[in-house]
C-alpha cells in the first residue's frame, strides 16, 4: 500500500542504505510555548506522532534540546515499540538552562552524555543518525567532529550529520568523517545555502532544512500567496512542495502540533508545479 507520504519520493542516505520519504516530520513543535516544557495538549501530541507514521512519516527530526527532553519522550510513550522503517534523526551540542535559554557545549564528556541520554530516552541501543549543532561561523567544528567520529567507531552512532554549519565549516566536517546529511535554516524566502545544496546534492548528502515554513516567524509573501491561491493549496503546502522539488536531496520536516495541519503538510508531497509557477516561485528569495 502506498502512504500519503510517500509521493515526495523516496531518499538513500549516502553510504547506509537507509531509505526515507522525502517528506518527514520535525517534532520540536511538540514541546510547550517557546519549546520549553510539556506540550501544550499532550493527547493532541501523541496523536500527532502516531497520525505521522500512519501517513507513511519514517523521518522524524528530534532532540533533547525540545522541553528539554519532552519531544523524546512523547516519541518514546506515542511510538515505542518503533516500526522498523522509523529513522529517529536526534541533534546534540547543546542545552537548555532553567529559564529555556539555548546554550551550546561541545565539550567530550557533554557530547557523550548527550547520545547517552538520547539512547535511554528513547530505549535504544544505537541511534542511527545524530546532528551536531553547531552556532557560529567562529565554532571549531573540528574537536567535537573528532567525537563524533569516534562515538561512531564506537557504534554508539550510526552515522553523522551537521547542524548550522557555515561551507568553510561543512569543508572540515567532511575532512575529519563521512556525512549524510546537512540541518541549515532554509526555505523559499531564505536560501543563503542555495550553492551548498548543490554541492551536497552532487556527493548525495542530503540537505534538511529547517524553518522550512518560516519557524518561529511564519512565511509572508504575496508571491506565495498567489500562486497557493491559484492551486487551491495553503501557502505552507505550497513552500514546502517548493523545497522538493528544489533539489531531489532535499528532505523536509516540517513541524506541527496539531493533526489538521499534519495532514495539510502531508498532502504538499503531491503537490505539481507548472513551469510558470516554479519560475515565478523560484524568483521570490527574500
Ligand atoms: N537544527 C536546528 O538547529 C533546528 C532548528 C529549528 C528546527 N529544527 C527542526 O526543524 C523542524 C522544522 O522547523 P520548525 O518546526 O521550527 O518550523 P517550521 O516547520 O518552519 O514551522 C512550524 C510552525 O508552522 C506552523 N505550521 C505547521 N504546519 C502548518 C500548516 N499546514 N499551516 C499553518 N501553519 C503550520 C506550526 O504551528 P502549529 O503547531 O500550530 O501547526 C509552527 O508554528 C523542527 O520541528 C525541528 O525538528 C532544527
């Protein structure tokens, strides 16, 4: 039987043979205002997550940074025992402080003790793919590269992926281990990282861009709007179909709380341009 999700098609992960949709699931909008605490209707959530895999979701994007811990824990209670196709992509690197602050540690021992806790969260013995985050372009993405490298030596890690990572960056990450994918902030009004995509698109790493509506300022364009009107399709369905069909090693995960829009960001896998709305769609960067 064919999911829903599967019409965007489907997406290997260089060098693992792990196979996803390209249309997958973030979860950090499963956490609380500000994605701090617990949710803000925990059924709703739950709901959410198994709606998600019902509709073909075998990607979903987490972390312990979201609550903290709460997006991991729901995803454990909704999903555990996980199906065999779920890929749970996880991101380290950082932390949340009592007042919800987003730090970020990239210390060994910090480094460690967050794929630990991933593990126990989640019940799992390996996870197959984590990020790691970085922040700035004056980050030395090369130290904790080296433990990422070496968790996965370990098979504490299945494979690698880098989050906010600059292209001098994504260089020394590539020098130091193999990468399968790429976390940036991108999406049809923001696309600083249009020749990184193509350059990942030539080795097939994939390239996950995050924000892909907007995040926390919601997407505003005239442009948008008028072609989603013309297709009869939101504009959120409509920048995602853009992200698609942008670069065939795109992978989208958009987040939601609430089913409803679930199934609306579901149905943008579907969704077809004709020339002159891709052409139109393409010249609205930001
Ligand atoms: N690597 C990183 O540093 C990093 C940073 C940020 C995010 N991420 C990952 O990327 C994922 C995606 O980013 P994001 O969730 O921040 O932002 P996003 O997907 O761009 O947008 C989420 C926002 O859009 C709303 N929304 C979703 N579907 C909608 C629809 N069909 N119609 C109208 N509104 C809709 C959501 O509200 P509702 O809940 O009301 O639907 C939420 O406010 C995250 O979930 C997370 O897994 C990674």
């Amino acid at each position: 039987m064919t999911l829903p999700a599967a019409a965007a098609g489907r997406f290997t992960f260089p060098g693992t043979g792990i196979r996803v949709n390209r249309m997958g699931y973030g979860a950090m909008q499963l956490a609380g205002p500000h994605v701090f605490g617990p949710p803000k209707d925990r059924d709703e959530a739950l709901a959410v997550l198994k709606e998600a895999v019902s509709l073909g979701i075998d990607h979903i994007d987490t972390s312990d940074f979201y609550g903290p811990y709460v997006t991991n824990e729901l995803i454990h209670e909704a999903l555990a025992p996980y199906p065999g196709n779920l890929v749970l992509v996880t991101k380290i690197g950082g932390y949340r402080n009592d007042r919800g602050d987003w730090l970020l540690a990239h210390d060994e021992n910090f480094l460690r003790r967050s794929v630990q806790d991933n593990l126990d969260r989640l019940t799992l013995e390996r996870i197959e793919i984590v990020n790691l985050r970085m922040e700035g372009p004056d980050d030395d993405i090369a130290p904790p590269m080296r433990v990422m490298r070496a968790m996965q030596e370990e098979g504490l890690i299945g494979h690698i992926g880098i989050s906010t990572i600059t292209p001098q960056q994504l260089q020394i990450a590539r020098d130091i281990a193999p990468l399968v994918c790429v976390q940036n902030h991108y999406n049809l009004v923001h696309r600083q990282d249009d020749a990184m995509i193509d350059e990942l698109a030539d080795a097939g790493i994939a390239y996950v861009p995050y924000f892909p509506l907007g995040g926390f300022s919601p997407m505003q364009s005239a442009g948008l709007n008028e072609v989603a009107a013309e297709m009869n399709a939101s504009p959120q369905q409509v920048a995602l179909a853009w992200l698609l069909a942008r670069s065939p090693n795109i992978l989208v995960i958009p987040g939601t709380s609430r089913r409803s829009h679930l199934r609306q960001n579901i149905e943008a896998a579907a969704l077809g341009f004709t020339p002159d709305q891709r052409r139109r769609l393409d010249s609205l960067s930001g």
